[in-house]
C-alpha cells in the first residue's frame, strides 16, 4: 500500500475512495468504503440475521423432535404435519424468513474486507435478500387474509390444497422476478450503500418487486387482524343472510372459554404490530438513502438489524400466538369417549374428529401413560369456538 491508502479511516485507497462518493456523473456508485464505525453497525446487523437463523432451525429442531414423538405415541391416521393451510403457510414463511435472514449474513465478507462492491457475491446478495423479503411479504399477506376469511366465514379452513398452490405461485414469482431482474439488467445489485440490493436506477423494480409487496402486507395486516380482534371478542359478527355485512355488537354474556378467546384476540394484534416495526425504519431508511436525504448511520444500521430479525421474530409469534401450528404441541392430555364419538384434546382445547370409535379399539391404539385424564364435553353440543381450535 502506498502513503495515501487508508483514506478517512477506511481501508479504500485514494481511487478506490473517489469511486465511492456520489456525484452527478456517478450517481450510483459500485463501491462503498467502510468506516470502522459502519463496519460495528454492520457487525450487530449481521447478528441479527444470525438469531434468526438459530431460531427458525431451533423450531425445526423442536419440530422433528415432536415428530418422532407423535410417530411412536399416536397412530398415524391421528396426525400430520400439514394438517391445515396455515401449517402450510407458517413453513413457507419460515423458509422464506431464512433467505431473508441469510441476506444479512453474508454481509460478513463486507465486515472483513472493509469494502461493498460490485461484482458475483455483491449480486448473490442481492438476490438471496430480495427472494426472502418479497416472500415473506406475500407468506404474511396469504396468511393474514386467508386467516381472516376462514375465521368469519368459516371457510378454507381444510383448504390445503390451495395453500400449496398459493405458496407455489409465491415460489414462481419470487424466483422469476428475482432472477430475471438480475440476468437481464446492468449492474441490477450493487452497493446500497451498506449491503447490495436493488441499484437505484432501478424504481420500478424496485417498487413493483418489493415496497409494494411489503406495505400492502403491512396495511392488510393491519386492515384484518384488527377486525379479527372484534370478531374474537364477539363484538364483530357476519350477517347470516348477506356475507358482506357486519353487525356490531356489545360483548357477548361470558363464558368459561372467554378469558382465552380474549388473551388470544389480543394477542392476535402482534402480528401487524410486529410486522410494523420490522418494515417501517427500513423503508424509511432505505427511502432516505435513495433520495441522499442526511440520515444518521446509527438508524439505519438499527433498522437493518430490526429487519434481519424478522425470523426471530416471527418465531416469536408463532410460539406465542400459534403453537398448535407444525405439531409445536403435544397433546396435553388422553382421549375420552362420550356416547360413541372421540373426543380429542390438543394443547388444552376440544377437537372432535370425524370417525367415530369404540372405546376397546381405541383405547388399545393409544398411550394413556404419560397424559392426564381430560374433561370430555357432551359430543351432542359443539365445542365453543376459540382461536385454538377450529379457527385459525
């Protein structure tokens, strides 16, 4: 290196560093010099997409353990991992969520070599983040709406067919518009300036293949879970004559299984409220940055972090709000029979299955061991709904 290496505290020599800074004839540069202050805030964003990768594999872990469990205690006939369309819908989200986090990770060579630049890796980037953030966008906006329509309507809730056919076509349009953005554009990824993403000369791609995607989800998400909130506490209702009509109401006279249905609404409400914080200050940022509006590198480097969290985050709520999804429960306890009609309990609530069973063949196929005794309900009156049992 000669004397004038190291510029302003970088590791970029002086062409290098003049490379680097915008100006009217290089709008967009290819390369980006880090400081040693960029470079921290980057390494804290980077771990933020490393805890979302050890949560997800930490679920799947927990998962196949669960499995193994099911595969030795319960005949197979009486579960399955994809049992509804949003077991479907949480693992493409998962898998997703993975992509997205990875996009943070390999930020590592950058950490190393001081410098963001253009060329294979800086394109990989780029197309690894954009294929797990667009599918995390469109796996939230299926799962919010295909959440609210089965909830009020009482529909879609067995549909898994078309929930595989709606992750397949979230599959084919992320993998399209990804790649064919980068084969067919100049310079498609480069410096942004902290990580490689999508070139500025590009907003349309932009817009249409990623900030649309991930506000309509943020806003449907808000649109829906909030109703979903009222209907759970019986303060929203569907008109029986017209589908399209809502009735408000005061809260329904209480019941035992109120407090439940409460705690779960509430809970309900993290989901926009999560996926706010996570696509918020990066788009501001990221918005910031595009239209070279001074924004402070702290604040991006928070939003980026808060960003490559998603997974974590999403695990989150999938363990607080959802763990009857992808077998992340065991049943609680063992079968009981009233007048002829299996009565199951998982996680705590009611689950009448569709074959009836004596109890001499059932009682001889089930491990009663391990499970307490459960209060069986009269199987002539329905079980009260919950958000735990036939409702997502």
């Amino acid at each position: 290196m000669s004397a004038l290496d190291d510029v302003n505290g970088t590791v970029c020599d002086v062409q290098q560093y003049q490379q680097s800074i915008a100006t009217p004839s290089n709008p967009n540069p290819l390369v980006t010099c880090l400081t040693s202050g960029e470079a921290v805030g980057m390494t804290i964003a980077t771990a933020g997409g490393f805890l979302s990768i050890v949560c997800i594999f930490s679920v799947y872990v927990w998962i196949g353990r669960n499995i193994l469990w099911y595969k030795k205690n319960v005949p197979k006939r009486d579960w399955r991992l994809f049992d509804r369309p949003f077991d479907i819908y949480m693992a493409a989200l998962l898998f997703f969520d993975i992509w997205q986090a990875m996009g943070g990770v390999v930020n590592v060579r950058w950490i190393h070599n001081g410098i963001v630049a253009t060329g294979p890796y800086c394109t990989a980037q780029g197309i690894i983040q954009q294929f797990g953030e667009v599918g995390v966008g469109l796996s939230i906006l299926v799962l919010a709406i295909h959440t609210f329509v089965s909830a009020l309507w009482r529909v879609g809730m067995k549909a898994r067919g078309f929930a595989v056919f709606m992750v397949f076509l979230i599959f084919a349009f992320v993998t399209l518009w990804t790649t064919i953005g980068a084969s067919t554009h100049k310079n498609y990824e480069i410096p942004t300036p902290f990580w490689c993403w999508i070139s500025p000369a590009y907003p349309g791609e932009r817009l249409g293949g990623e900030y649309v995607i991930l506000w309509l989800a943020l806003f449907t998400s808000i649109l829906l879970y909030i109703p979903l909130y009222f209907w759970s506490e019986g303060r929203l209702a569907v008109d029986e004559q017209k589908w399209y009509k809502f009735h408000f109401s005061a809260p329904r006279q209480k019941v035992r299984t109120e407090y439940a249905q409460r705690r779960a609404a509430r809970r309900m409400l993290f989901y926009p409220l999560g996926y706010t914080i996570v696509v918020l200050p990066l788009s501001i940022a990221r918005w910031s940055l595009y239209d070279h509006i001074k924004f402070p590198s702290a604040a991006t480097f928070f939003a980026v972090t808060t960003w490559n969290m998603s997974g974590a985050i999403n695990v989150f709520l999938l363990v607080l709000i959802r763990p009857q999804l992808l077998l992340l429960t065991r049943p609680e306890c063992k079968v009981n029979l009233t007048v002829g009609v299996e009565t199951e309990v998982y996680s705590g609530m009611p689950k009448v299955p569709k074959t009836p069973k004596t109890p001499s063949s059932f009682n001889s196929e089930m491990p009663l061991s391990p499970m307490k005794e459960c209060v069986v309900l009269d199987a002539r009156s329905p079980p009260p709904p919950s958000l735990y049992s036939e409702n997502p």
